[in-house]
C-alpha cells in the first residue's frame, strides 16, 4: 500500500535516541546527559508552584522578564537577546534562518551530534570539519557558507578555544557570515585568560551566542536557552523562533533562577571540583583523560569505547558510549562519581 511522503532526508537522520532505556527503568546513576546532579533550591520549586497557578493562560510569547534579566545580567540592551525552549531551539532557528538550497554550514567535529540533523532538517549542506585547531576552520570557509557553528566547550571532549585563538578565528570569519558559539557548558569553563563570546560581541554583529539553563542553572526539565547577538540578526531570528514555545513556567523558573545566580554558580564550583578529582583518579589509573571546560570528562578509548560502555552500565552506570571513539562522562554528585571510579578502575584491572 502507498504511504504517506514524507521528505526523503527523513530517511537518512538516525533517530535521536540518547536516551535509550534510561526512562524505562532510570539508573541508578545517571552520568550520560551533562545535567545538573543537584536538587532545585526550594526558592525554584516554590516559584515553580506559583507560576503553575497561571497556566489557563498562555505564556509572555516576548518572554520579556526574562529578556530583561538576562540583559542585566550580561550587561547588553534587551534586543541583542531572545529566548527559546532550550538553546536547541535556537540553534535549529539559526539553522533555519540561512537554510537555503546552495548554503552550506560548518563546524568542527566531534561534536554536539545534533548539529547535522539540523542542518539536513534546514536543507543546507553540512561541512563537518576535523579537529582540532579553530585556524583549519577558518581556512575551510566558502562563499556559500552561512554558519559557522563553534562548540565552546566542545560536547563531548570537553575542549575549549582561550581567548587569543577565538578573536583570531572570530577576526577572519568574513561578515556576511554568522559564527554561532555555542556555550552551552561555559559556566563550567576555568581556563585562565578565558573569554566568552559575550566579551566579544559589540564589534562583530556577525557573532551570536547560545547559552542554556539545562547545566548550570539545573532547569534541563523545564525547556530554556537564550542567545545574544547582533540587534538586526535577533529580530529576524525571532520570526523564526515558535511564538509561546517557552512555557510561563519556564520563563518564571528561569528568572528566579537568574536570582538566585550565586548561589547556583557555587555548585558549579563543587562540579569542577569534582571534575579535576575523577580526572587526577582516571589518570592515575592508566587512563588518558584530555582536559575538559565542562561538566563531563571524555575517554577516548577508540575501538573499545562501546566494550567500556556495556561495563559501566553493567555496574548500573549510564555514560555516553560513541562507539568507536569515545566514552562520555558527565561530573555527577553524591556518590556516583566514585561509583563510575570503582567501576573504572575495575575495567582496567580486569586487563580494560
Ligand atoms: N548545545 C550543546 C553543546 C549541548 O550539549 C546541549 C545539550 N546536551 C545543547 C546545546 C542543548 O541544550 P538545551 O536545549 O537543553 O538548552
């Protein structure tokens, strides 16, 4: 029998399964998606039950509360910022935006595996480029590119482009070209000398910058993001961007939690921590552990990163296998960490 067409790129983007198995009986330690391990503060779960108390009605579809919090916050005016539901959102806007037959976007890889779909759902032709070194990027720029897309901490090895390395790659992107970085993870970024995109956005309106609420700020299950960019270029995304997509709850969630910034920024701190503890223990048990800016560590383990993988959820631990490449750790709380060690450790002894 004859089935419904669909478009035919449909066919050729694998399912989105990151997930797979983690909702049906949830791990007991969940080291795979780069969340938050750390309980909301009462003060979100209270606003949260008050936002709830408004949901016969739709949301601020101009999300202007929180655009407003976010302007103070990185001391930018209200219309170099928009909102979406989670910074995938928006990246699928900015994909959207230069989707056209001909344009192509580029990006180093590996990295955040979202990135291609996008750009086959976009219809412009994705040019994935090796890593690493920000300069073989630049070189790699066509006129028919629209985008370039620069993961800054790069998911899932964690590596991050300093501040000298980003300004001469930012400094040779030409201006009819957007360059996006995406910060999802910055607020986990130590690097000494280390620059956001923010500090670098007044003399380049071809920059924009995507940050979450999903991390740092521990709202993965509510839907934020938001990006910061050129005025012009913000407009024109936002009639890209679903109107009433972030939900009121979110928009309330994510204004207290902008509130509450320090003391969230804090428990950062304790992650990063934690962070240079598993790797200094990895390390010292044999394993090669590159440095990471961000709330996970990434094994490279090539040909037996899915062997690594199937161990650490045997022992009840969910990771991130990219078979054949890596193993992605996220930095977890309570014991899980030491868990993930032991197991670790365990798989070495075991002649891993
Ligand atoms: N960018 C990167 C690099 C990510 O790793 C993620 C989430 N894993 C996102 C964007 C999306 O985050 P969200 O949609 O939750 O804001």
């Amino acid at each position: 029998m004859a089935s419904p067409r669909l478009r035919a790129v449909l066919d050729n983007i694998p399912a989105y399964r990151p997930t797979d198995g983690v909702y049906d009986a949830v791990p007991a330690r969940p080291l795979s998606a780069n969340e938050s391990p750390d309980d909301p503060l009462p003060e979100l779960r209270a606003a949260i039950a008050a936002a709830a108390t408004g949901i016969n009605r739709y949301p601020d579809p101009g999300c202007a509360g929180l655009t407003r919090a976010l302007a103070r916050r990185h001391h930018v005016t209200e219309d170099r910022v928009l909102v979406g539901a989670g910074s995938v959102a928006l990246l699928q806007a900015l994909f959207q935006a230069v989707g056209e037959p001909g344009a192509e976007v580029i990006y180093p890889w590996r990295s955040f595996e979202l990135y291609p779909v996008l750009a086959d759902l976009a219809g412009v032709r994705s040019v994935p480029v090796a890593r690493p070194g920000l300069a073989s990027l630049a070189e790699r720029i066509t006129p028919d590119t629209r985008l370039v897309l620069v993961c800054n901490p790069n998911n899932p090895t964690g590596a991050f482009a300093g501040g000298d390395e980003l300004r001469a790659f930012l400094d040779r992107v030409p201006p009819t070209c957007l360059v996006v970085l995406d910060e999802a993870y910055f607020e986990y970024v130590r690097a000494p000398g280390a620059r956001s995109g923010l500090e670098l956005l007044g003399t380049r309106p071809n920059l924009v910058v995507t940050r979450t609420f999903s991390k740092a700020y521990g709202l993965a299950g509510l839907r934020v993001g938001y990006l910061v960019g050129d005025p012009a270029i913000v407009e024109q995304l936002g009639k890209v961007k679903l109107a009433y997509s972030v939900s009121s709850v979110a928009q309330h969630a994510a204004i207290t939690a902008l509130d509450l910034a320090d003391r969230l920024l804090r428990r950062v701190d304790a992650t990063v921590a934690e962070r240079t503890r598993l790797r200094d223990a990895l390390t010292a048990g044999g394993f090669t552990v590159p440095d990471s800016q961000a709330n996970f560590l990434w094994l490279p383990l090539a040909g037996r990163s899915a062997e690594f993988g199937r161990w650490c959820t045997d022992a009840g631990i969910a990771v991130r296998t990219f078979d054949g490449e890596g193993v992605r750790v996220s930095v977890g709380g309570g014991g899980d960490n030491d868990a993930f060690l032991a197991a670790a450790l365990r798989w070495r002894a075991d002649g891993g």
